[in-house]
C-alpha cells in the first residue's frame, strides 16, 4: 500500500484514503462547445500512458475531500511529490535524474 | 515409551511430555514441540503422501517452509479440514489426526500410481497436446476427468468456524527471519531505543542454530544464545518479538505482511483465541535476513521416501532428536552434508558411505568425517536411488562412467548447495545479480528502505553473517531516525561468534546421473513432478526463456513456489541452451511467500460486516409490516407489503392500482440528496445539468439531467429550489456517491471561481413519497404553514413549512403519474412522520408500496430509470428527453459531447414502448430485438428490452426498450427470439397511461 503525502493536510497517509483521479494538467476549454473535433478528441480521449514520470490527479475522499496533483514514477510506483489543484506542473522534481 | 527412532539424549525437546496422535488411522505417540514430520519420522514413518502427476510415493525432503512433498490433510472437526498442510511446519498437538492425500484406496496402494507407469503421455506440456482431439471432448471427457483427478487434498465443505484478527503496526526496524543473523540485527537496532519489530516463521528462534552444532556464540551453544537474546528482545518495551509469524508479502514502501499463527498448535484452541493474525506492519526501515534454503541433487529416483536433505536429517536429529534412518548414505556437491554425516555417526546411527560430485575437496569436517571413519567417495555419483515405498539402496558410479556399485541404504542424505532465499528482496522490487563466481542470485539492486543480511546475501560464514547484520541493524536504526535523532546510540555489544561452521559452494543442476537423454526421472520440482528431462524437452521444443519453460513444464509453479527446484531447473536450461544463466533469466518471485489462508487475508469482513447495511429511518415500520426488502446497492429498500396470501404479483398489482385509485406511502428516503449551496449556485446548476436554472423561480422544481463530457446521461432527478442560492438536488439511489464526487470534481478543479458548497444530505433526510389522487388529502391535515392548493402549490414545486410540528421541505412531484408529494424531514422524525401519514392514508384505503410497484407505476408513464433504460451509451435524445436540454446554452457538461458525429448520426437506438402482441406475455428484460425473424442465426439484432412489467392498471404487459431508429417504427412489428419461439411486438409511445398528463392535477 502506498503512502500518498496530501498537499492539503500536510500529511503522508495510506493510500486506502485516496482515490485516483485519472491525467492531471488536461484542462477543460472555456470555449468547449466550439472546440473541433480532434481538439474533443484529444480532451476527452487521449491520455499519456509513460514508462516513467506521470502527472495525475488524486483525490483525498476519506480526509479533507480535496483534488490534488501528484508526480509519480509508472516503473516503481514512487511519487515524486504532490501539490495543490490549480498549481503548475512543477518545473524541476526534486531528486529528479532523468 | 520411546518411539523406535528417537535417540535419547539428542535433540532440545522434553521426551516425557507425550502426545499421541493419528496418521491415516493409525495412532502414534510424539512429544510436545515435534512438527508432525519429526513425529512421524520417529516412528519410522517415512512415507506420507503421493505425487501429484505421477502419483509416486513421497516423504519428507525439509524440516521446514520449503516442504514440496509432504503435504498432508489435518482434521480437526467437519468444518476444519485443512488441506496441503505441510506437515514439516505443522507443529504436533494432542490428538492431531492427519491424513495422506491424493491416493487410493490407500497411501501403499494406490491405483493412480499407474500415472507413473504411463508417464511417457504426461511429460511436459502434455495439457496442451493430449488434449486437444477431438474438440467436443474437452468439454464433457478430458475437462471433467481432469478435475476429478487433480487437486491434493479436500476442501471442507462447511463455512469455516474460525475467526482472524487483524492488527496494523509500526516501527523504525523490522526484521524478517529470526536466525542469528536476524536477532544480531534486532538486538543492535533495539539497542538505540527505536521501535523494533522481529518475526520468524517457526515456533522457535534461531533458524539454522537449530541444527548447527558446531556453532558457539557469547560462550553459548549458538541455539543457547539465540534464545537468550530472544529473551532479553522481548523484554524490551521497544521490541516485539513475534514468533510463528511469517512475512509472507512485501510491498510499496516498506508495507510488510505477516501471518501469525495463533493457534493452529494448540490442542483445543478457545473461541476467544483466533486462528491466524494478519499484522501490516509500515516500517521506515526493513532487515531482511531470511536465510537460505539447502538444495537437492538432481539423480534417478532422488524422490524415494528417506532422500532428503542434509540440514533437514540435521535439524531432525539435533532439534527433534530424531535419526531419519539407521545406515545413511550421503550424497553431496557441498561440505554441509559431512556436518550432517558427523552429526549422525556421533549419535550412533550408521554411514554407509559419503558420495562427494567433487574431485578433491578438502576441510576440516572432510577431515572430521575421514577421522570417524566414514567411507568417503570422492567423484563419484549417485545414479540412482533404489527401493519404492521406501528408499533401500543407492547405486554410485564414478561421476565420468565406469562401474557401478550398490550400497543398501535406508535413508540419503544430499546437498547441492545453499540457494540465498531472495523472496522477499525480490518481493521488494528489487533486482537479483548473478554472481557467477559462487553461481548463485544475490541482492543487487534495492528499490525500497531496506538491506540483506547473512545467507540470504549471500554472505558466508557465521562470524561475518552476524557482524554483518549487527552494523546493519544499527544503521537501520539510525537512519530511520534520521538527523533528528537524540543521538541514542547503542550501548549493547556486538555477539561474539566463538566457533561456526563453514560451507563450500555447490552445483546446480542435473547431476551425472540424470544425464541428457535419459528417460529416468530425475526431478527437479517435486510437488509439480518436473524432471530433468522435461526441462531439457521444453528447451528442445522451442521454450527459449526461462518464463516459457516454468509455464510449460510447470517447473517451480507448486505451493512451494520452486524453492527448492528454481535453480536447478535454470541451470538445467541454461545448459541446454549453451547460455550463460543470467541470459536466461530468473522467474520473478511473488507473493505469498508461503500459502496463506484466505480467512487471515479477509479477516473479520464476512457475513454481516463484509459490507455495511443501510437501512432507512423507515424500515422498522416496513418490517414489522412483514414487507419484502430487495437489496440496492447496501440499501435495503422494501420491495412490496404483501397481504395474507398475497403472492408477489398479486401484491404489486393491488399497490398498483391502489395508487392511482386512491393513493399510496412510499419509502423514498434512499434517493440521493445533495444541497447545492452559494451565491454561484445556479450557475453550478448551469454547468453541471443540461437545463437551464438561472430563471428557475424560487419554491419551483425541474427534472434535471446530468451529462459526462462526452454527451451521455449520466444521472437524474428532481430538483428543487429552496432560495436564490440554495438548490435542494436528488440523485439516483445509487448514483449518490459518484455525482457528489462528479460535482466536487468540477467545482475544485475546473470551476473553481464558482463560490459554492456542496453538501451531502441524503441521511439527513427521510422521504415519504405520498401519490395518488388521496394525496393532498392524506398530508393537508398534518401540514402547518403551507397552503397546498392547487393554485398556491402546483406541480413541480417546493415548501418549507412543518408537518407533525417538525420542519419540512414539501415537494410537490410525480414518480408515478398522480398527484403526489414528496415529505423531506429530518430523519430522526422520519418513522414517526410516516405513521402519522399512514394514519391519514388508512382513513382513505390507501397502500404502503414498494419499489416494485414504483418501477411498473413508472414505466406506465414511460419515466426512465438511469442505468436501466440507459446503460452510458444513451444521449438526452435517445431517451426522448430533448426537451430537458437547454438550447440557449452555451455550456454544460457534455454540450461538445452531444455533437459529436456519431451522437447526431441517424439509426442511434431510442427508447421506445413495446406492446406484445398477446397481452399476457411479459418479455425479459435484457431480451434481444430482430427486425426479420426469419433471418439465419446470428440475427441481426436492432435492441433490446429494457424494462417490462405486467401492468394491472392496463390489463396487459408494458415494456419499454431501446430500438436502433425506434421513433420512426411506430406501430411497426418487431421480434424478440426467445428459446421456446418469436414473441412478436408492436413500436408504441413511451407512456401507456394518461398519455395527456391530466392525472398529475385530478
């Protein structure tokens, strides 16, 4: 089980309390009704799939309820760090090597 | 009193402390802390179970965890008959009864074994030729002999009586193996003060100190020192010290699952004990000191009853006091089998002769051996082994060829080597490294917080395996801690290794005997019967990696996990390929370590507390009605009131047509409820439904739609607005959950500048839906503050006011088709509310109905249900809900979804009516629908039944369904195949009674 630091308790805890949330950093048009078809496409459908460093959004249900955004490594299942919903993707990971 | 095979004098337990016990029926005597393996091997029992492909006769190779053959049943009562109990771990209590496996009629003659003699059809991969012709034979021949045939022991065919605890823990250091590297490493990390956590898988500690005699740590015998550290550990208040306790799983970041055994050794266990214990133990650091596993030789018949290991005959002898034999032979590639040879001669039991793979070793224990006078044969192999129940002799031949000898024997003894037990590392993520000098896998790289220590690191020798583990216990500790530790530093000192034994390497592998190209059996996995030669057969049909051989030969796929066959069966291969062996690979070790019982996994989640039950505030009230509950989700919601003699659907149809005669209570009190709250609500409302809400007045309701992005309906349901900034939202029972988390989604994370609150409120409130044209009748006279006249409160509205003096939200809406109200109070009043609502209903004939008749009074007015006539796949139009899409809409969830161009393309399904041509026939819901029933099978099939019910109020069957293009075929005749014959229906409308809608005001 992993353990999964929230940015808004300020604590690492099990993963029991979290739920995954899917990509991170896909944001909704404000204009979504105008958006083409391959911009849909790529919206709703697309996803990365890394061997290695992935952004994604956790949601901690069983805390404070909050959506926040976590790095993490798809080849160990290690996360790099976690930070608040609405923050930018970092520029630099700590302890990042590749 | 004595059983024939204990030696007096040798071995730790208390030979007056009997308990007797059964083997296949007959009854035997042991002594308090044998296994039910050293029992039975002191009486001179060697033969315990049979194969499981070959059904050949098997004993005891280990004394310990890794055990491949003797797997036994034991039996306790009828509901405890524990199957493939590994009877070298089973620990002897009074009266255990055990019984061998997969044989008959019996365990010397058993009618399977002519598997062996047929053995040519069985070789590897024989599953995936043999039985593939001809086709129709797998299903009704080969699958269910199969079946028949397969498995070992017999599962209890009652629920299991037992109950398992379960416990979390946390700690600085945990280590895992309590030999003497794993308490050197306790007692160093326990010294600083941090929290330790010890386990091992046996009831004692020391691990190899068990046999080890030559080994003397603190002035002490090794097991003497062993125990005395294990004393002072526990007497720590730092330090838990768990014994019987195997880590069987380890996962991310240090989570480490034990299994504690509590009391399968006890005679007659108590209730208030449990049977296993599941700890998850969170440790910022791990020691992993587990040792090493002695492997076999690899020759002809190595599987007789009486081969086995050396460190086992030892462990036997030196634990248990007990000589597997009395004229041994030895058989051996590595100096630990002299120790065993030694240890036996020196407590009287005969040497026939040491047969030594090696040229010209050399050593202290050779020395020691040649000084007893034992015959040691230096080259030489054991081709073979004779005797059937029971070994008798064993045939050596120089290891190059030459003349062959036998030597009458009733036990041997072999080593090939130690193999470092890397489970648990390898568990861990972290990766093997070949070291090809010692020929074995050891720790290379580490993913996790955690450090090999001893044999399983591949570390020699006692002195250096204790050293070793002592500074890495100590450095677990400090780093645990990290920098802002107190700076405690231990203040025990290091154990002093005074005398040890030293091992050589050894080989892997076939031996000579099992040569290429042989056809005798040579095995190399015991319990899945792989041989020499089937490894060598899948290389030669093409299995390459070392993934393929394992699942074609099933070499080291047993309970047992291939601890034993593993390595030999890689050399194997890699000989056989000309590759070196890290190019073939290494199978990735998983977990369990050692089987574990699903009841310590589930623990006390089953039956009643698997999940959590929600009743409503109403369900007294319908219980003791005698209702009929149905399960939803983990609600119970009463699913019809039947009267005397009343069957189900005389029920439903009486509530049914009550309903719309006069009225009806029903438990709404399950619908999700979701108060949307803030100055932005509505225009939350705007973007999370399709319809529009800004101008929604206050005190009105709406029918909303909820949509995902991509234009399906997602949920719906009423809502009703209670002030400007105050929406009071109902969801499907089981859609509360995700549209709460749906709507807390995009109000975090995509409209955050919305200044809005969600809350939750479905426990808050029980609902009493009241229906019929009674209705207003029924609630007027126990409402205070609300005028609910026609003109004051029409349909699709909302009050706040009080009912029975306490507060109420009154909506005023239909799931039925009549007149009808929903009362919302505060749940605590909820039952008292509906009994005051019953009263009054009585004074009308009204009836208390249940979702059963809710689902058919709905379907009568073609009101869809989320998640059955739609299923995630079906837009607002297919379900004829346009109307409910705001068109003057910018954007909601789902408004690009709805265009995209397969969801405006012509011949999407549509929910339509369907009327059976004879009324009395109901379709199945989920049936298909074909246009042309003559047509070839496979039909084409243009939808499905969605919902059907028979309708008393329309005197006939009812359905609705979705139907490719369905609102142009209205009137048209479609088929539904069904096994016994086409059942022919007609296209309708959605809504089979009060088309107009008038019933919703009369």
């Amino acid at each position: 089980m992993l353990l999964i630091r929230c940015p808004y308790c300020e604590e690492e805890r099990p993963e029991l309390e979290f739920r995954n949330a899917g990509e991170a950093h896909i944001a909704r048009s404000a204009n979504i009704d105008a958006e083409s078809d391959d911009d849909f496409e790529k919206f709703f459908f697309i996803r990365a799939n890394p061997k290695g460093v992935i952004y994604e959004r956790w949601r901690h249900i069983h805390g404070c309820a909050r959506f926040f955004n976590a790095v993490r490594d798809t080849v160990t299942d290690k996360f790099v760090m976690t930070y608040k919903a609405g923050e930018p993707k970092p520029a630099k990971l700590p302890g990042a090597s590749k | 009193m004595n059983a024939a095979f204990r030696i007096s004098g040798a071995g730790r337990l208390s030979q007056a402390r009997t308990a007797s016990f059964s083997f296949d029926d007959k009854s035997y005597t042991g002594i308090e802390g044998d296994t039910l393996a050293s029992a039975l091997l002191a009486n001179g029992v060697h033969l315990v179970g049979r194969s499981f492909k070959y059904h050949r006769p098997r004993g005891f190779l280990s004394a310990g965890a890794e055990e491949p053959n003797a797997l036994v049943q034991i039996v306790r009562d009828d509901a405890r008959k524990t199957p493939n109990v590994r009877a070298t771990v089973q620990e002897l209590y009074e009266g255990l009864t055990a019984n061998s496996q997969n044989r008959w009629p019996s365990l010397a003659f058993d009618v399977g074994a002519v598997n062996d003699i047929a053995s040519p059809l069985f070789s590897a991969g024989f599953y995936y030729k043999t039985f593939m012709w001809p086709k129709s034979a797998w299903k009704n021949l080969y699958e269910p002999k199969i079946r028949a045939a397969a498995g070992l022991g017999v599962s209890p065919d009652k629920p299991d009586p037992d109950h398992y605890a379960a416990r979390y823990a946390h700690c600085e250091v945990l280590v895992l193996g309590g030999g003497a590297a794993g308490i050197a490493a306790a007692l160093a990390a326990a010294e600083t003060g941090v929290r330790v956590i010890l386990c091992d898988e046996q009831a004692e500690f020391g691990g190899s100190l068990r046999f080890e005699s030559g080994a003397r740590i603190d002035g002490e015998t090794g097991y003497a020192w062993a125990q005395s550290a294990i004393a002072k550990l526990k007497a720590m208040d730092n330090v838990r010290v768990l014994s019987r306790a195997t880590a069987f799983g380890y996962y991310a970041q240090n989570f480490v699952a034990l299994v504690e055994r509590v009391s399968d050794h006890l005679k007659s266990p108590g209730r208030e004990l449990a049977r296993e214990r599941l700890w998850q133990v969170r440790a910022k650091r791990v020691v992993i000191a587990t040792g090493a596993i002695e492997r076999h030789m690899v020759f002809a018949n190595n599987d007789r009853p009486g081969v086995m290991l050396a460190s086992a005959a030892r462990t036997y002898l030196n634990h248990y006091g007990v000589a597997v034999g009395r004229n041994v032979g030895v058989y051996t590639a590595n100096d630990s089998a002299y120790a065993a040879a030694i240890d036996l001669k020196k407590a009287g039991v005969n040497i026939a002769a040491i047969v030594d793979l090696r040229d010209n070793p050399s050593g202290p224990v050779i020395d020691e051996a040649r000084t007893l006078g034992i015959e040691i044969n230096f080259g030489r192999a054991v081709v073979s082994a004779g005797g059937k129940l029971r070994v008798s002799s064993m045939t050596v031949q120089p290891k190059n060829g030459g003349g062959e000898r036998t030597i009458p024997v009733d036990a041997i003894l072999m080593s090939a080597g130690w193999t470092p037990s890397v489970h648990l590392f390898s568990q861990s993520r972290g990766k093997v490294a070949f070291n090809d000098e010692t020929k074995r896998f050891v720790p290379g790289t580490y993913a996790q917080d955690c450090v090999s220590v001893g044999a399983c690191n591949g570390t020699d020798g006692l002195a250096a395996s204790v050293d070793e583990a002592y500074a890495a216990g100590a450095k677990a500790a400090k780093d645990a801690v990290g920098k802002d530790s107190s700076g405690k530093t231990g203040k025990g000192a290091k154990p002093k290794v005074d005398a040890s034994e030293s091992w050589s390497r050894g080989m892997l592998g076939a031996a000579p005997g099992a040569g290429p190209g042989t056809t005798i059996k040579a095995f190399v996995d015991f319990q899945n019967d792989v041989t020499a030669k089937d490894i060598r057969q899948a290389v030669h049909e093409g299995m390459h990696s070392i993934e393929h051989v394992k699942r074609f030969t099933t070499n080291g796929m047993a309970t047992d996990q291939g601890k034993t066959s593993n390595m030999h069966g890689l050399a194997i291969a890699a000989e056989t390929l000309g590759k070196p062996i890290p190019q073939v690979g290494l199978t990735t070790f998983r977990a369990p370590y050692t089987p574990v019982t699903f009841g310590s996994i589930v623990g006390h989640a089953r039956g009643a507390l698997f999940d959590p039950t929600r009743r409503t505030a109403i369900h007294p009230w319908a219980a003791r009605q005698g209702a009929v509950f149905e399960d939803v989700g983990q609600w119970k919601r009463a699913w019809y009131f039947p009267k005397a003699g009343e069957d189900m659907h005389a029920a439903v149809d009486r509530e049914c047509v009550t309903v719309r005669k006069v009225g009806g209570l029903f438990d709404a009190s399950t619908l999700g409820k979701i108060e949307v709250v803030g100055p932005d609500a509505a225009k939350f409302m705007e973007l999370l439904y399709t319809n529009p809400w800004e101008k929604l007045e206050t005190g009105r309701c709406r029918y909303g739609i909820m949509l995902r992005e991509d234009g399906f309906i997602y949920d719906d349901g009423v809502v009703g607005r209670l002030a400007p900034d105050r929406f009071h939202v109902t969801t499907t029972t089981g859609g509360a959950p995700r549209v709460m988390n749906h709507m807390e989604d995009y109000l975090q994370t995509e409209f955050p500048h919305l200044n809005v609150w969600l809350t939750s409120i479905t426990e808050q409130w029980a609902v009493v839906a009241v229906q019929g044209p009674k209705s207003r009748e029924i609630i007027a006279p126990l409402v205070e503050g609300i005028d609910m006249s026609d003109e004051a409160m029409p349909h699709m509205s909302v009050r706040e006011g009080k009912i029975c003096g306490v507060p109420t939200r009154l909506f005023r809406m239909s799931f039925t088709g009549e007149r009808g109200f929903e009362v919302n109070v505060p749940a605590d009043y909820g039952e008292a509310v509906w009994e005051a609502l019953w009263a009054e209903g009585q004074k009308h004939g009204a009836t208390a109905y249940g979702t059963e008749a809710m689902h058919v009074l709905r379907a009568e007015k073609g009101y869809i249900i989320v998640g059955q006539d739609t299923d995630g796949t079906v837009t607002p139009n297919d379900a004829g809900l346009d109307w409910a899409v705001g068109k003057k809409k910018t954007d909601f969830v789902g408004i690009r979804g709805l265009t995209r161009p397969d969801l405006v393309a012509k011949g999407r399904k549509q929910l339509v009516g369907l009327k059976t041509k004879d009324p009395k026939v109901v379709l199945e819901e989920g049936a298909q629908i074909v246009e042309d029933p003559k047509q070839p099978v496979p039909m084409k099939m243009i939808g499905h039944v969605t919902s059907s019910y028979w309708s008393e109020n329309c005197g006939r069957s009812i359905a609705l369904g979705l139907v490719a293009g369905g609102r142009d075929r209205m009137r048209q005749t479609l088929y539904v195949p069904m096994p016994n014959g086409m059942i022919e229906v007609e296209v309708t409308g959605m809504v089979f009674v009060d088309e107009k809608g008038e019933r919703l005001n009369g």
